[in-house]
C-alpha cells in the first residue's frame, strides 16, 4: 500500500513534468531528486533553494541567480488543483505507470547487477547482449525480454505511449520499469528489423500475415496508439509475423475525448510504403553502370508486383468507402510511377542524357 502510494505520487511528477512548461534547469533540478519532490510536491509545493548546480545551469540559459535564491515553481495547492485537472485519459495512464513501475521490484537485483556489469565496458556495444542503441537482450525470471536504457524522462514518454495498446498481441508489451535506474523491459518481440530484411525475405511474407500486420493497424489506430512507423520500429518474423513497437507520447499531447488519427495518413500509408520500397533499390544507388541499372528495374519490378498482391489484402480492410478510394488512388500511383520508372531506366535516350557514358 506505502509502495503503491510511493509509486503513485512519483508518476503524478512525472506525468505533471511532461505537461507543464519548465525550463530545463527547474526540470533537471526537479530530475535529480525525483523522489523527494515527488512525496513531498502536494503538501509543500515544488521549490528549493539554487545550489551550485542550478546556478550552473542557469548560467547555460543565460540567466543569473546567487546561490542559496528561493525557487519556487509551483504552490501545493497549484499542484493539486493542476493533478485534479487530469481527465481519464491522462488518469490511466498513471495508472499504468504506478503498475509497472511497482513491477520492477522482481526484477530491479538482476536489472541493477546487468547495470553494474555494462558500466564496466568501455563501449557498451561490445557487449554480447547489445542489440540496438542502449537497447539489450536479457533473460529475467528464465524468459527472454528487451532492456531499454533511457533517461527517466525517455522513460516516462514510452511507458505513456505504450499504454495505448496494453495487451495487445503483436506490440511492444512492456513488464517493467524504473524511473531512478532509467530502464524499461518489455517482452521480445521476435524477427529482424524490417530495414534489415532482405528483398527475398520480404517478398516471402505470406498474404496471411500482410492482412494481419494491417489489421494490427486498425486495432492501433482504434486504441489511439501514437506509432512512428518506419522500417526500424516494425519487426517481421517468419513465424510470428508483424511486431510493432516503440511507442511515446507526453502528456502534454493528450487531450480527453481527441478524434484518432488518420488511419490512412499515419497507419496504412506508411506500412505500405515500407513493404514495397523493401522490396526495390532506392534511386539514389543508381550508377552510370549497367548492371546497377538493371538491378534497378528489377526492384522497380518487385515493387509492381509487391504492391499488386496488396491491394485487394488491404482495401478489403477498409470500411469507409473515402478510405477506400483515397488508399486505391495511392496504391494507382505508387504503379504508375514504378512504371514510368522501367520505362525510363529501359530507354537508351534517357540514360545516355541521364549519366552521359554507361559502364558496360
Ligand atoms: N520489444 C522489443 N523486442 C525486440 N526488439 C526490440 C524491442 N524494443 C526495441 N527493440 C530493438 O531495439 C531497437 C531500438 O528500440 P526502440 O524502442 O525503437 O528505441 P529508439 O527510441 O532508440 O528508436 C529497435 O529498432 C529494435 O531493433
Ligand atoms: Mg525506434
């Protein structure tokens, strides 16, 4: 009960420290002591007096101030009222952060000892586990899970995101998290980033697991998932399928009763691009050589016929008939170009104007 409470009040700061605008030298100093700000910020308010660090930082902003000045931010009452403003959306969200943050308990020995261990390496890529920017693989409890290692307000903006799509099979699920040791763990997802696949990989996906990676997109978009979709953020697994993951969001972007996202613009669109520019050679790895150019048709090709297996999987996913069109018209489009592109590369006129001297 004392933990959750804990929990609950270090949430609140976090969740009022996303949305109020500070400067960085007050978020900062407000960072440092996180806990003692947060137990202590509904009943005494957020002030402190400028210790050398603060006057430091003050002096980045250009900004002076003498030592030992009284800061005071924001009144108990403020912060009260300003936490009493929160509607349900931003009221889950605590929520969710108070359950995986008291979760860490179980993990936070190994977690702090993986910690200690990768602070001795000069370079933390050197080691085995290391998967991705500050990103590792580790087994907790026999089970396999990612360890993302983010500043706490890195920490707070992923754990916001991600609790749009809780439980959701196919998307980043995190388990646990700790402000003070700035790590996040969510399950594995399993499979290659998708920018990592190769042509043939991809062209191997089967219709099945396009309409269910898509599908997954209608359920993100239901639940109001904020997604960054690029190549990097979706993982593909010849077994599994889709995965998606990497999910923020402030609360200073959330709004109570705010419409979803366009489900074209910022779900469908982009996934669709992605599989069909993996299947090709971008324009800008085209040389004055001649097998180069070839290779560059042949994606185009793939392209073609990438984007032809997915249109009836797709527009059989949309409801709306203005979807439905908007989406066929952009599909029609990305065909057109790729053909006027084979046209072009397979015409002599073109190429000699284009590179001048082809390479045999
Ligand atoms: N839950 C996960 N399962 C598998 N791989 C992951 C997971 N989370 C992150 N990764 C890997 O780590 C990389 C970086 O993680 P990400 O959450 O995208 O952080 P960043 O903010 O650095 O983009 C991803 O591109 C992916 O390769
Ligand atoms: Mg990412």
């Amino acid at each position: 009960m004392f933990a959750e409470r804990r929990h609950r009040r270090i949430a609140q700061l976090m969740g009022f420290l996303s949305e109020a605008d500070f400067g960085y030298p007050d978020r900062d100093t407000l960072y440092d002591r996180l806990v003692f700000f947060a137990t202590r910020a509904a009943f005494l308010g957020l002030n402190f007096s400028a210790d050398e660090k603060y006057v430091g930082r003050l002096a980045d902003w250009y900004e002076e101030v003498e030592l030992g000045t009284k800061i005071s931010l924001f009144s108990a009452k403020e912060y009260r009222q300003h936490l009493k403003s929160w509607g349900v959306e931003k009221r889950r969200i605590i929520s969710y952060m108070v359950e995986k943050t008291l979760a860490y308990k179980q993990y936070e020995p190994k977690v702090k000892l993986f910690l200690e261990q990768l602070k001795q390496l000069e370079n933390s890529k050197d080691h085995p586990d290391h998967i991705a920017q500050d990103v590792f693989n580790i087994k907790l409890n026999g089970k396999d899970y990612v360890i993302k290692i983010r500043h706490m307000r890195n920490v707070s903006d992923y754990l916001m995101g991600t609790s749009y799509i809780a439980g959701e099979d196919h998307f980043e699920q995190i388990v646990a998290a700790s402000f003070e040791d700035g790590v996040i763990i969510s399950e594995k997802i399993p499979g290659k980033q998708f920018d990592q696949l190769s042509a043939e990989e991809v062209m191997s996906i089967s219709d099945e697991q396009i309409c269910r990676g898509f599908k997954s997109l209608l359920q993100a978009q239901d639940r109001r998932l904020p997604m960054e979709n690029k190549s990097k953020n979706i993982m593909y697994d010849h077994e599994e399928g889709f995965g998606f993951i990497d999910f923020i969001s402030f609360f200073s972007a959330i709004e109570d009763n705010e419409g979803a996202s366009d489900l074209l613009d910022y779900y469908f669109i982009p996934l669709f691009r992605i599989i069909v520019h993996s299947v090709g050679i971008p324009f800008w790895l085209i040389t004055n050589n001649r097998q180069s150019i070839k290779d560059y048709i042949l994606g185009c090709q793939r392209e073609l016929a990438m984007i032809d297996r997915m249109k009836p999987i797709v527009l059989e996913l949309l409801t709306s008939p203005e979807d439905k069109a908007r989406m066929a018209k952009v599909m029609d489009d990305d065909c057109d170009y790729f053909t006027q592109e084979i046209k072009a590369y397979q015409d002599e006129k073109f190429l000699i104007e284009k590179f001048g001297e082809i390479e045999e």
